[in-house]
C-alpha cells in the first residue's frame, strides 16, 4: 500500500512545511523508493512547487474548449515504458493540455503526435500514435521522461522548479541503470537539465560539460563498475520547431534509430 504521500505546500518552500532549510520534498523521498513501479505512484503526489501546483490545476478545471468533457490528470506526470529499458528519450515538461490532461508523457498533444510517430517507425512503439491511458501503445525497451514533470505556465519551469524537480529524474535513472544504455534528450533545456541528473545517477560527465546540439552524441563512462552511457541530442518536437521545418519528422526518426542502434536494441 502506497504509504509516502506529498504534504499540502502551503508555505511555498518546497519542504514539508518548516522554513527555507529544510530538504525539498522530492529530494528527500524520491532516493527511498526502491523500484520504478513505486516511482511511478510516488511521483504524482508530488506539490513540491506551488507555482507549478496551481497551474496544473488551474488547467485541469478550466479545461481546452475541445475537452470540456475530459477529467483531466492535472498532477505530475511520470515516465513511461518498460522498468527495464535501455533507452530513454528525455523531454522537458508535460504540455498543459498533453500530459497534464492524460496522465501520460507526450500523450494527447502535437508533439506526442511527432514522437510516437517517428518511435514507431523506428521500431520502438507498437503504434503510431498516442492517444490516451489504456489504448494499447507499448514502448520497446524505451522510457519516456522528462526533468519537469508538471506542466508549466508558457512551457517554462524556472531554475528553481527544475532542481527542485531533479532527484525524481535522478532516482528514475538510477533504477534504470542496470539496464540503461542510452539518453536520447529533446532540446537545450532538457539536455542542460539532465547532465547533473546523470552525475548523480552513476555516470562521470566531462568538463566542461558537452554542449548541446540536435547530432550530439557523447559517451560518459560510469563512475563505478557499471557500463558506459550514450548521450545523444535531438531538436525537441515542439509545434515551433516542426511547424518551421527547423525539425522534420524523419530528423526525429533518425535520431531515435541512432540511439536505438547505441543502445543494442535497434531492429
Ligand atoms: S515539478 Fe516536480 S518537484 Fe515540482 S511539484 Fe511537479 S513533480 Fe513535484
């Protein structure tokens, strides 16, 4: 029976209710949770960041006209796929009417529209598109994710909400590292995000730290016994980037099949 439950933040510092010491909720629970399962529950219960709080919950009582008849999720929205993935794609945030309405990374959105596209034709999804919970999409070895995992105002989280977000992430790599052997990160902002999560997962990242770029691709050794890590940069799928042609649905394919391909499980 799930028995770690977020407080109610009511006093803006992200702890558990006492002053602007004390260790953010995430940080001091997210290390504790021994399986990605109970990750998975743990997660959405999270009101660590209360700007981020009522907005997700602002949006989910407003509602798009489109899905006035929808319950939205309106809380954190965790990764998804296999436990025991060698791939992980690693976005930015949940969209305010995408994940933050399913419930389910990159699902009901444009962007999701883009990815699970090019993750199907790549070999890694079981279908072409993703809709909601429960219409039938796996994942092949692959883990979708994100550094932010409540939908932010504008798509931006602050400096503060990223950190404050990252031991989830952090512990989530963790779990996976057994099996884990590639990153496929979408955009600057996510790629930023997820190299102090690497560190503290396991993996030795150089100085300075690589930059981003949509064909990068660095392999960080671990830092104890455990295998190597591909890191490799993707444009991210936003409606901007694809609506401008800054990133064609066959860059997102090819990006997905080079990790596949790194991370041994390329068809
Ligand atoms: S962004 Fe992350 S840390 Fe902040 S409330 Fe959401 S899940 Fe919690």
């Amino acid at each position: 029976m799930l028995t770690l439950v977020a407080p109610d933040m009511t006093n803006g510092s992200g702890g558990q209710g006492g002053g602007m010491e004390e260790t953010p909720w995430p940080a001091a629970v997210a290390p504790t949770l021994t399986g990605i399962d109970e990750l998975d529950e743990v997660l959405p219960t999270c009101r660590a960041c209360p700007r981020l709080v009522a907005w997700r919950e602002e949006v989910a009582r407003v509602k798009r006209a489109a899905f006035r008849d929808e319950e939205y999720w309106g809380r954190p929205v965790p990764g998804f796929g296999p436990r025991d993935a060698a791939l992980a794609v690693v976005g930015l945030a949940p969209a305010a009417h995408g994940g933050n309405r399913t419930g389910r990374m990159f699902t009901g959105d444009r962007s999701g529209e883009v990815l699970y596209a090019a993750m199907y034709r790549a070999g890694l999804a079981s279908r072409p598109d993703s809709v909601r919970p429960g219409d039938g999409l796996t994942l092949r070895s692959t883990r979708v994710t994100s550094p932010v995992h409540c939908a932010p105002p504008d798509n931006r989280p602050t400096p503060g909400e990223r950190d404050t977000c990252r031991p989830w992430l952090a512990r989530e790599f963790e779990l996976l590292a057994p099996t884990l052997r590639a990153v496929l990160v979408l955009g600057g902002f996510g790629w930023q995000a997820v190299l102090p999560v690497l560190a503290a997962a396991g993996w030795r990242v150089p100085r300075p730290r690589p930059a981003f770029a949509h064909d990068a691709h660095v392999v960080l050794p671990s830092a104890s016994e455990g295998g190597p890590l591909h890191l490799l940069g993707c444009y991210h799928v936003s409606q901007r980037n694809t609506s401008t042609g800054r990133l064609s649905p066959g860059m997102v394919e090819d990006r997905l099949r080079a990790a596949a391909r790194v991370a041994d499980i390329a068809e």
